[in-house]
C-alpha cells in the first residue's frame, strides 16, 4: 500500500489548486448570493468556468482509466487529492464537470450502457452540455434497503410504462437536468435482488409531474436541487432499459463504489478547508483580554480535528487504492468504513469551526454552514451510518469468527 501519487497527479493537483485560487474562490460570495435570490437557475458565470476549466485538461477527471476511453486515464487513488481540492467550495466539482450525481450516472451509462444509449445520453454529459439525476429514494418505504422500491416498470409491447413517486431525486430541479436513471421494479415475484432494474426516463417525459423541491434544513440547494417526483404511465421505449430485467441493483452496488471514495474526499476538502478557517479566525479574536488561540481549549479542537482528518483521509485513500487494485468487491468493506467514519468527522470538525467563529459561523459570510449540512446530509444518502455499521459488523464477525 502506497499513497505516494503518481506525477500527473501531482501536476493536477497543482494546476486545480491554481484554477481554484484564481477563478472559484473569488467567486463564492457572487455565487451564494445567485443562488439564494435565484432559484433554480445557473449561475451565469457557469459556462465560463466550464469552458476555462475544459482548457486547462481540468475536465472529468473522475472516470476511472479501467472506463477505456471515455475516462481521461486517472486511477480512484490519483483523482482522490482533486476531488478533497474540489470539496473546499461545494458547487465547484460542476466546474469540473465533476459532480454528483451526473458522474456516478456517467460511470454507469458507461459501464452498463447500450451504445445507443451512450450517444444519446453519456456524450451529451461528458460534454457537460446537459445535467441528470438518480431516482431511487421512495417517501412510502425505508429506500435504505433498496429490494424495497415499489416503483413499477411494467412491459407493455415495444415500452415500458412507469408508475411511482420518487423523492430525493437529487439536481432534478437544475435547469439542465435532461435525463433520469431510475430504478423500480419489473418483476415483484422473482428472487429479492433481481426484481429490480435501472431504466432511462427524459425528464420531459409525458406523465412527469415534479411535486415539490426539498429542502436541507432549511436550504433548497439551488439550482441542483433534491425534487419529490410523481411519475404516472410514463412510456419509455425498451431500449431505454440499462442491461436486461434484474440487472438494477446490481448496476446500483457498481455505481455507488468510486462515488463513495468522491464524496468522502470531497468532505474531507470541506473539513481541511475549515480547520484552516478556524486557525486563521482565533488569531484575530480575543476575549475577556485573552487571544482565543491561546485557549488550551481552542488548541485541543484543532489538535483533534487535526488528527481526525489525517485519519479519514488515509482511510480514504486506502480504499481508494484497494478498489483500484482489488476491485470493488474486495474493498467494500473499506468503503463502509469511510462511509461511516468521514461524514461525521467532517460535521464534528466544521462545528468546532463553527463555535470559533460565533455567530459569523452561523451565517452565508463563510462556507461553515454549508459544509456542516453537507456532512450531515451524507450520514443518510447513499445508505444511512446504520445500514453500513450493520452489513460491515456482519462481515467482520464472519472474518474472526471460530
């Protein structure tokens, strides 16, 4: 095991870090406040960004080079540094044309998809001229067990017809959202895991009734966006099914294997960038005639959260590197660890930033907030802390057991 990242990564991380010290960071405050007075539109500076970072070979850095040649040729373990580079400003991985949940829809159009289906549909989003969303949660069933899903897909001569109501359909509200992945059920009498399947819906389809948005404690995440979704008799063709009848969930524990290596180091860049924020801050307050970074407090919440970063990351990259070496199978237990261990290392540190900082902390002024409710939101999405402590405490028990 060696996390000792290879020349071109080196160089892109170099030239990410530069892209984002001249062209994102100085944006952030423009941004925050678009979004927040215009929902559910693009931020007009987008497609600049987009453009200049397509220039600078800073473009979707995330497929894996086992994707032949839809991948740019980064292993999980080189792209893992970019993506913590990205997570310090939440909305800049579109810039990239690297964010969820377009890449993990890519990786699967890519992997599973038909090459019809790849023309139409993973071109346009690897182009980034359009964005997608995943269909997966359901309000009426615990979704976290995904044999659950009531959706129906049913066959009815040379379609489909669709029939169910999704939520957390995460970018469902962007502007640009021109393609669903949805999962549902074709056969609700076969064996528990092939009962489901993955299939490919136009959002402009006929019968698509976008209900409502969400919100995350308050915050509507514009313009991406998490909608509750009503689909009534939506026809789709047959081909636009992704691999044969049953194939979903085997498609989804595919999908959710590097999206999860994306997310951690994503939250990891949120914390690191908080640590930061946080030294900075207690060198410029004082109170009752006292320097707060001269606080033994102070100093054991950033040597703690310090340390605890250091930890996810390693971890982090350790799974990162296991998926590359071993595949995904071998590494899932690796991924349920970071998928328990990061999300709440990153609302621990950023809320230790957050006391730092008082009220300003609180407030649209920094980021803190907005990495707070990202942390916490990936406790629950893609599989609550429960679902991964169960099947990982599982595992272990059968790897010691006499």
């Amino acid at each position: 095991m060696s996390f000792q990242f290879s020349a071109r990564s080196i160089e892109l991380q170099k030239k990410l870090s530069q892209f984002m010290d001249k062209n994102i960071y100085p944006l952030e405050a423009q941004y925050a406040s678009y979004v927040q007075d215009y929902k559910w539109q693009a931020f007009p500076e987008l497609n600049k960004l987009k453009n200049s970072a397509r220039e600078a070979g800073l473009w979707n850095l995330f497929l894996p080079k086992d994707y032949g040649h839809w991948s740019p040729g980064l292993t999980n373990l080189e792209y893992a540094p970019l993506a913590e580079l990205m997570g310090r400003v939440l909305w800049s991985s579109e810039v990239f044309n690297c964010s969820a949940p377009d890449t993990g829809n890519m990786e699967v159009l890519a992997r599973y998809g038909s090459p019809a289906q790849q023309e139409q549909w993973l071109k346009p989003l690897l182009e980034g001229k359009i964005r997608s969303s995943f269909l997966m949660t359901e309000p009426q069933v615990a979704s976290s067990d995904a044999t659950n899903i009531e959706c129906s897909i049913v066959k009815d001569g040379d379609h489909y017809i669709v029939n169910g109501t999704k939520w957390w359909s995460s970018g469902a509200m962007h502007p640009h959202t021109a393609i669903y992945i949805l999962m549902g059920k074709t056969d609700p009498d076969a064996t528990r895991h092939v009962q489901q399947s993955m299939i490919l819906i136009p959002a402009d389809a006929e019968g698509i009734n976008i209900k409502r948005p969400l919100s995350v404690f308050g915050n509507y995440d514009s313009p991406e966006g998490h909608a509750e979704i009503k689909l009534k008799d939506v026809r789709v063709p047959l081909t636009n099914l992704i691999q044969a009848e049953g194939d979903g969930f085997r498609i989804a524990q595919g999908r959710l294997g590097p999206g999860r290596i994306h997310h951690c180091m994503r939250l990891i860049g949120a914390a690191q960038r908080a640590l930061e924020m946080m030294c900075q801050r207690v060198t410029e307050r004082s109170t009752f005639g006292k320097g707060l970074s001269s606080y033994s407090s102070i100093r054991q919440d950033i040597a703690l959260s310090r340390c605890e970063i250091e930890q996810a990351r390693l971890l982090t990259l350790s799974a990162a590197d296991k998926i590359d070496k071993e595949g995904i199978k071998e590494a899932k237990d690796l991924i349920a660890m970071i998928k328990i261990v990061v999300p709440s290392m990153t609302c621990k540190v950023v809320d230790r930033a957050i006391q730092a900082f008082g009220g300003m902390g609180f407030c649209q002024d920094t980021p803190l907030a907005g990495f707070w409710m990202y942390g916490r939101f990936l406790r629950m999405a893609d599989g609550p802390d429960e679902v991964h402590m169960y099947q990982l405490g599982k595992n272990t028990i059968k790897a010691y057991k006499k």
